[in-house]
C-alpha cells in the first residue's frame, strides 16, 4: 500500500468509518440530468456509496460530458472507466441480439418488454462477458411514438422528410417509411430541429419532453412501436478488484435500480404524454391506416432481423414467444 493510501486507511479507521480504501469511480451516461434514467442512476450511486460506507462512490458524468455516447461502451471496455450507460441496441452492428429491443411491434408494452428482456439476457450477457464486461441493469424507454411538425395520416404524409435518427433501427424504419435518416444525440435534438435538419422523429414521452418538443414540432402519435432500452454495464477486472462486501453492494444496488427504474419508466409513460399536452403538443392516435403501414415496415424489418440474427437471434424469438 502506497504511504497516501495506508494514511486514508488509518484515517478512515479512526474515523470508525471503515478500513478499506475509498474509491471513486467515474461514470459516462449519455442522457441528461432530467431523464429518468439518470436519475435512476445517481440513485444507484448514491445507494452504493450509503452501503459501502463511502469505500465506494461513483461519479455520474451526464449527457455525454466525459464520453460521447458512441464511445461509452468502448471506454468501460479498456478500463478507462469502470462504469457506463449506454442504449443497448446501439450496439446492433456486432450482433443482432443487442437490437431486438427495437424491432417494431414485437414487443410494445412493458410486460412484454419484460418477457423479452427476460428471453434475450442471458444471450446479451454472455455476448457483453466476451468483451470483459458485466451486465449490472437494464431499464427501458417508455413506448416510442411519432413527432412530426405536421398532420399525418399516412406513411405517404412521411415522404421526403428528414427524420431524427438514434440506432440503425431508426435508421432503417425510416428509409422504409421514404424518409431520409440523420444520427442525432438526444441532448441535441432541439438544436437539431431548430436548425431545420430533421423534421420528425420516433422516440419517447420522455425524450420529447426533455428536449421540449413543442418549441418546434406540433404533433405526437402515441404508436406504442418498441420499448428500447439503456443498459449500465461494469468492468469486469474492476469489479474483481472490489472487496466482496463492495460486490454485493453494488450488485445489490444494481438489483434496485432495474426493478425501480422499470416502475420509474412506467409511470413516465403517461405523466410526459400530459407534459406534452400541457405544453401545447397535440397528442392522438394513430390512424388506422398508419398503425397498419408501420407494422407492415415493422413486419418486414422482424423477418430481416431474423435472417442476420442466425440461431442466437432464433432462440431468443423462441423463449420469448
Ligand atoms: N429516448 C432515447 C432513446 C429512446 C428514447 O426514448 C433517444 O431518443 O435518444
């Protein structure tokens, strides 16, 4: 032990606090303060360090302010930090099984995102356990709708316009649908439409609401498309370097933070839906004729999927269903 390390030990001694050395871990989470997700998280810190008697505390970097959203994953990786959040189905350019979460209409509402978490875990864990990493919890999105700056009733309504995109299932959904696809981060999205470059866009409650989707669109359709969701994943050779009781701490915590943050999301759902409202944003229904456009789109971006996900991408669909 290094003579700085063995004083805060003897310190920390005396204190009664605890005798291990106090660690401070940082953590890259793409979303910003407002999410619910972020939330989540600094409540899952702060759990850790209340039972870890501050041997451990964990610092949140929010909206992508330490890593870029892109990067997250790969810097828990290396070890250049222990702990991060991602979107989950961001990394459906490895392995298909990482993107079920955002395959249209397979699984729309929260017991069946559940069900589908339940199914396609194990997979996405052993898949993540390759890389030296280790899954603490996953949390979805409430269901994702439309935000367009003007009526529509049809994909045809959707053609020509520039739409906001944040993983390869958006992307794709929207070249079906006639529309042309930009990469966007949720922090940016109001920039985004401020400037003209996108026009519509599919994602949450939550999300239109923390980017105050009235100032520059007008319509939301509650289409209920996929739940996707945001996964935190820890460092393996970072976690084994932890006493056992810190282990249990944070796995504890992590255990917490899913079964809360699923109830957080949840009750999203419907308060940003009124958040909308409130705001000004009209919110209805999809037609009958778009519901049924979207899930053709939805129908053949399942039978895609199923053709690049080989056998892995079978058995999921297959403990699922
Ligand atoms: N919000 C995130 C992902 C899905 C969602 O609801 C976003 O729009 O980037």
């Amino acid at each position: 032990m290094k003579p700085k390390h063995l004083l805060a030990a003897v310190a920390a001694t005396v204190m009664g606090i605890s005798s291990a050395v106090a660690e401070e871990w940082n953590m890259p989470v793409p979303y910003s303060d407002a999410v619910f997700h972020t939330k989540n998280i600094r409540q899952f810190a702060d759990d850790v360090t209340a039972a870890t008697n501050g041997d451990l505390t964990i610092k949140v970097h929010s909206a992508g302010s330490l890593f870029k959203h892109p990067e997250i994953k790969n810097a828990v990786r290396s070890g250049q930090v222990p702990v991060g959040e991602f979107l989950l189905s961001r990394l459906g350019n490895e392995n298909a099984v990482f993107a079920v979460d955002t395959l249209p209409f397979l699984a729309s509402n929260y017991d069946a995102a559940s069900k589908l978490w339940a199914a396609s875990r194990p997979k996405v864990e052993e898949l993540l356990d390759k890389q030296g990493l280790q899954v603490l919890f996953s949390v979805p999105w409430p269901p994702q709708g439309l935000y367009t700056k003007k009526d529509v009733e049809t994909v045809e309504d959707l053609k020509g316009l520039s739409f906001r995109a944040y993983n390869a299932g958006t992307e794709t959904l929207a070249k079906k649908a006639g529309m042309a696809p930009t990469q966007v981060e949720s922090p940016d999205i109001p920039q985004a439409f401020a400037t003209g470059r996108v026009q519509a866009m599919i994602t949450s409650p939550s999300t239109g609401v923390s980017s105050k989707a009235w100032d520059f669109l007008t319509n939301y359709y509650d289409t209920q498309a996929w739940l996707p969701k945001n996964i935190v994943v820890i460092n393996k050779k970072s976690f084994r370097r932890l006493d056992k009781a810190t282990q249990d701490a944070v796995m504890a915590a992590a255990s917490a933070a899913e079964k809360r943050g699923w109830e957080m999301s949840m009750a999203e759902t419907d308060a940003k839906t009124q958040t909308l409202r409130d705001n000004g944003v009209t919110v209805s229904a999809p037609s009958g004729q778009l519901t049924q456009e979207l899930q053709a789109i939805g129908d053949e971006m399942v039978a895609d999927w199923m053709e690049s996900a080989g056998d892995d991408g079978r058995a999921v669909i297959k403990a699922y269903r």
